[in-house]
C-alpha cells in the first residue's frame, strides 16, 4: 500500500498505513488491531482504503467494531462476494496454509452488511493479468486475481471498474483519483 498511499497523500490526504500478519493470524484478531488504531486517531470520522484482503479487513473491522468512526471507504479489488483463485488453491492442504489465517476466516463467515452511516465505494480491474490465472480458470471480466462480480458488495454507494489488473491497483495514479474523489464526493465520477 506504500506506493497507493503516496499518491493518496500527494492528494491533500492525510495517511497512516495498517500492516498485518494475514498468514498466522486470525481475521478477528487482525480487525481488532486495525479498529484500535482506528480510535488512536480520535473521534474524528475517518476514511478507510483496503486493497484485496485489507478491504475485507476493514470491513470485519466495521462489523465487529460498531463504535468506529468511519465515514467512507474504498474497497479496491476486495472479493467480498467470493474468490475462485482462493477457492481453486485451497483444494490442497498445502495450499490452504499458503492462504493464511485471514482470508479462510473470511471465506467461512457470513458476509458483513455495511453500517448505514458507512458510505461504501468499490473499484474492480478488468484486465486478466496475474497469479489467480495459475491456480483457476477466471471467468471474464477479472483483475487476474478476483473477478469482477466477486467484488460487488450490497449496499455500495458507488462501483467503478477500471482498466487495471490486481497488483498493478497499487501504484495506479487512475485508482489513486478514483479514490480521492470518492473519499472527497461519495462518488467515483469526479475523478
């Protein structure tokens, strides 16, 4: 998220990055750390931006935490509706320690619905370029990793896709704009 954040912050954002150990720890372990450092930064509402599993993350964060202070958030790339690659990968039991704690917690629990007072915005990729392609037969459109109807989430205020694949979301100054209008607007069509 280093590179994203940059481009954030060359935005007018102010931005404090979360790091978490997806492989050895659990999804509500890992959203409670993230919602504590939600409330070091005050009563403040804050925004949230999540790549891929760091969406999924804040968005456990939200339903598990319901005092945060969160006024909108950026999904980018976050399979909220499933995730074949994942699925595909863990057949193997070798595998499925390779997914990590985080992300088999998530893909066995119910899917959280968005608080009311959360304004949602949720940005896919179109271009079918990266590791899921190895483990699973994607089925168009896809980012290489999650596929496009796999990151719709009920209850988002706005869906935008873009022309980018998985990785490449991280250092996209398009993905960079679409987000800061987001967080700015609650909407994806000033960027």
């Amino acid at each position: 998220m280093l590179p994203l954040g940059w481009l954030i912050s060359r935005r007018g954002f102010d931005v404090a990055r979360f790091s978490y150990a997806s492989i050895g720890d659990g999804l509500e372990y890992n959203a409670d750390r993230l919602a504590s450092l939600c409330r070091e930064h005050g009563t403040k509402p804050l925004h949230l931006v999540g790549h891929s599993l760091g969406g999924l993350l804040i968005l456990a964060a939200l339903d598990r935490n319901k005092d945060l202070k969160a006024r909108r958030v950026v999904l980018i790339g976050s399979p909220y509706a499933g995730i074949t690659a994942a699925v595909a990968l863990a057949r193997s039991p070798i595998s499925e320690k390779m997914l990590g704690r985080t992300l088999n917690d998530w893909m066995r629990m119910p899917r959280p619905s968005i608080p009311n007072r959360v304004e949602l915005g949720v940005i896919a990729g179109n271009v079918p370029f990266g590791l899921g392609r190895l483990v699973a037969r994607l089925p168009k459109p896809n980012d290489g990793v999650v596929r496009v109807e796999e990151t719709r989430v009920p209850g988002a205020k706005d869906v935008i896709v873009l022309r980018i694949n998985h990785t490449g979301m991280l250092v996209s100054p398009a993905v960079a704009r679409a987000t800061c209008a987001f967080l700015r607007n609650g909407s994806f069509r000033h960027a």
